[in-house]
C-alpha cells in the first residue's frame, strides 16, 4: 500500500494496533518496519513527495531487479524444491541455509522450523537478505551472518569470485564456467566455530566449496545427529560424494526434475 506522509501519523498508529492485535509470532516479536521514501533531489526536512509503504504481515522478498521478469511471470526461483523441502523441518529444530543469497529458502522455510541460521558472504547480496528479513518481520526468528562457510585451511579473508549480476553463482573457486566480474574480500569461517546444536536440516548451496564447507562442519553434524542436506552440485565432484558417503554415512539421492540438487540423509 502507498501513502502519502500528510497521514502519516494516523497510519502508523493505525497499523501498529492492528499489527499488534492480530498478528503474532510463537517466542519473541520482532518490530514491524514499514518503507519511507523520500526525493533525492528535495531537502530532507521537506516531506511534500514523501511516501509511505505499508507492506502488511506477510514474507516480503528483497531480489535483483535483473530477474524481474522471471519473478512476475513464475515467482520464486526453485520454489517447487523450496516447498518439497519442508517435509524435512521440524518446529523444534534449526535450519541452516548456506549459502542464502536474498533469502528465498531462509524466509519461506522459517515459519516451519524453530530458527534459521543463514549464510551469506556477498555484501550486496547480505543486504538484501538483512532487508527481507526485517520487512518480513522475522528478526527474532531468521539470524543472518554476512561471512561465508569452509574448511580449516580456508579460515580468515578470501576473495570471492562474483560473476552474475544478481549475485548467484558467487564463488571462492574460478574453475566454473562463467567468468569474474569483479572480486570481493570476504571472511570465511568453520561452521563447528559457531558452536550450533539441534539442527535438523540443512541447505547448501556454495558454488563448489560444499566438500570444504563439510569438513569444517563435522562436530556441528556429530552434535545434531547427523541432519538431512540439500546440496548443490553443478558437475562431477566424486570428492565430494566420495566424503558425504564413505566418511560421513550418508546415503545420496538425486532430485527428481532438478539435475544439479541432491539430498543426503544419514543411514541410521
């Protein structure tokens, strides 16, 4: 909804109550946000063109205009797969979402699952996933961290391969077939670093550095009794299959109508 700031007031007062009434989350509240627009080209004390965005209790996705099209016309990216994931969550338990670009798992999965932790290095691409995650009121349910995940040898700053307009497709690896568009220094860190427990499933999606994500991962898993993974990748890594079952005993099962998705669960 688009108002202009003469009501300003009254409509805040107005939709906080009504917020505040009907719409509340198990666990803390988050603090609703609405959008003030103002002219660039105007003084900041002049509020004549301001606007306010009043967007309602609902998941509010921040993404790259670059894909609008797609968006209009199809929705979410893989959100046949987004919804075929939520049978493994648990209201109880944490999902972890490496890897989370803007946010469209973090945000469409945590209504299902007791808390998410999300992933995401590229600083553009952090910020709108911090955007969404306030606009969606999720603040209290969906933490974000702007650093991305590895192995031991990977700890400390790294660069980051950008290679897509949109943010996907980011890498600390150059062996993909797109080129670099430009370079970002980014902190990586182990996930056993965090200290995490009571995961209950996983999604990671990092551009090739899954083996070295999991390797740095192995006491989170071991804590958490060995959580379901949805994990990407785009070529041959018998490395990386190689590890996910001969070291971690998992058995790996492709997706069906999604080549490049698989989905890993501990055999018991």
């Amino acid at each position: 909804m688009l108002y202009r700031f003469h009501s300003l007031v009254k409509l805040v007062k107005n939709r906080h109550k009504h917020l505040s009434s009907n719409y509340t989350y198990s666990g803390n509240m988050s603090t609703p946000y609405f959008i003030l627009t103002k002219s660039c080209n105007r003084s900041t004390s002049d509020t004549a063109a301001d606007q306010i965005i009043y967007l309602g209790p609902r998941l509010h996705y921040i993404l790259p205009q670059v894909n609008i099209d797609y968006y209009a016309k199809r929705g979410l990216f893989e959100s046949g797969l987004i919804d075929w994931c939520k049978q493994f969550l648990k209201p109880e338990k944490t999902f972890l979402d490496i890897g989370a670009h803007t946010g469209t798992y973090a945000l469409s999965l945590a209504p299902w699952c007791a808390k998410v932790e999300a992933f995401e290095p590229q600083r553009a691409t952090y910020y709108s996933l911090c955007g969404s995650i306030a606009l969606s009121n999720l603040t209290h349910k969906v933490q974000a961290h702007n650093f991305g995940l590895g192995s031991e040898d990977q700890v400390g700053v790294q660069k980051l391969h950008i290679v897509s307009a949109d943010g996907g497709g980011s890498s600390l690896w150059t062996n993909g077939p797109n080129p670099t568009l430009r370079t970002e220094v980014i902190e990586v860190k182990t996930l056993d670093s965090m200290c995490l427990s009571n995961i209950g499933f996983v999604k990671m999606d990092v551009e090739d550095n899954e083996l070295s994500v999991l390797k740095g991962a192995q006491e989170t898993f071991r804590r958490s009794g060995w959580p379901t993974v949805l994990f990407e990748s785009n070529r041959e890594n018998g490395d990386l299959f190689d590890y996910v079952r001969d070291e971690m005993g998992y058995t790996i099962i492709s997706i069906s109508g999604v080549s490049n998705m698989f989905l890993a669960t501990y055999k018991n």
